[in-house]
C-alpha cells in the first residue's frame, strides 16, 4: 500500500436540540460518501467519549482515507461531498478538521465495524523548534499497547483544526483494548499546551 495515506478527521458538533431523525439521515448520508472513487475507507457516528484539556464537546466522528492530497481534494469539491455538507450545516454549530500523512505503509485501508478507534490531537506551545516538533512525533510513535494499527503526522489543513498541529489515530480490535491502553503523552506533556482525545466505534453495516 501507498507509504503516503492521507487520514481526514471531522469532528462534528450537533445543536443539542437537533431532530433525531435529522441527525440519523445525517449519518447515513456521511457515510454514503464511500461512494465517491478516492475514497479508500469512509465511517461516520457518534463519539463514544472525549478526554484533554480542550473546551469541546463534539458528539460525531468522519474518518476516512485518502491515496494523496490530490484524491483528498477531488473527494472535498465532488458534488455529492459538497451536497451532504450543505444538507448538514443546519444540524451543527461546531466542526474541526485535521489531515495528516500517515507515517508509516498500512497493510489494510478499510478499518473493520466493531473496531475501537482512539485519535489524539496536539496543541504545541508556541515557538518550539522543528526538533521539539520531531521530539514529540518520535515519542507519539512508540505507540500505546494492544494496537492493531496506528499512523500519526502534522496537520496540513490548519483552517479548521482550531489550533491543533499534531494528530495520531489507533486502532483496536475492541473497547476493552483501547481502555486499557496507556498513553504515552506524558514524557512530552511540557511541550503540550492542551490535548483533545476522541474515542469512537466503527458501527456495522446494519447500524448504519
């Protein structure tokens, strides 16, 4: 597979009084994105639970893959994207989006349903050096226990991502794996102005 993946993360917050029914369809037709060629691997759902020290409180997830920039933006201007982001602007008051070149070849693009998805993202104090920055990509690298798949990388779509520069996503065969994996943050939390963590389950196709 392609050394150089491209992972696109859209965290979604929907108004607390939003139709449910609203919200249902919103869901089916993120994930009818799939559909569109570039597109590698597409899931869209509700967040299982959020941890950091950032404010937010998104309550949906997008995760989807890429084979480069190039196929990212195709699949970011095709007319079915740009129609499910217009249907659904009405149902959300927040977004952030991060995009990051996976730092290492992925033996599979499609992430299977009941699999528990952990990303992380960084938000470095200001004026650190490309080697504090290197520093902190080396210690998130070392990766958490019980992974069975994992990229990190920094942001290259800074619009949307209110800050954040750094992203890292794990993948587990379960919830039980990714609750009892230990983060390793810690070793480069003196460089880390906040961090926002976001815990979701890829649903089954009958969920959908």
């Amino acid at each position: 597979m392609s050394s150089s993946t491209i992972e696109h993360v859209v965290l979604i917050k929907v108004k607390p009084d939003a139709d449910s029914s609203k919200v249902d369809t919103m869901i089916t037709d993120l994930n009818g994105l799939i559909s569109i060629d570039t597109v590698l691997h597409l899931t869209s759902g509700p967040i299982l639970s959020t941890a950091g020290s950032s404010p937010f409180t998104f309550t949906h997830m997008l995760h989807s893959r890429y084979n480069s920039k190039t196929d990212l933006d195709t699949y970011l201007h095709h007319p079915n994207h740009l129609s499910v982001v217009q249907s659904i602007l009405p149902l959300c008051e927040d977004f952030m989006i991060m995009d990051w070149v996976a730092d290492r070849t992925l033996s599979t693009m499609v992430i299977p349903p009941e699999c528990a998805v952990r990303v992380t993202f960084l938000k470095l104090k200001e004026n650190l050096g490309e080697e504090v920055k290197d520093e902190v990509l080396g210690v998130i690298k070392e990766n958490l226990g019980g992974i069975e798949q994992f990229t990190c990388g920094e942001n290259f779509s800074p619009d949307l991502a209110k800050g954040f520069s750094i992203a890292s996503i794990a993948i587990f065969k379960g919830v039980n794996e990714m609750e009892e994996a230990d983060s390793n943050l810690e070793k480069v939390k003196d460089y880390v102005e906040s961090m926002y963590a976001v815990d979701y389950v890829v649903p089954s196709p009958s969920n959908l």
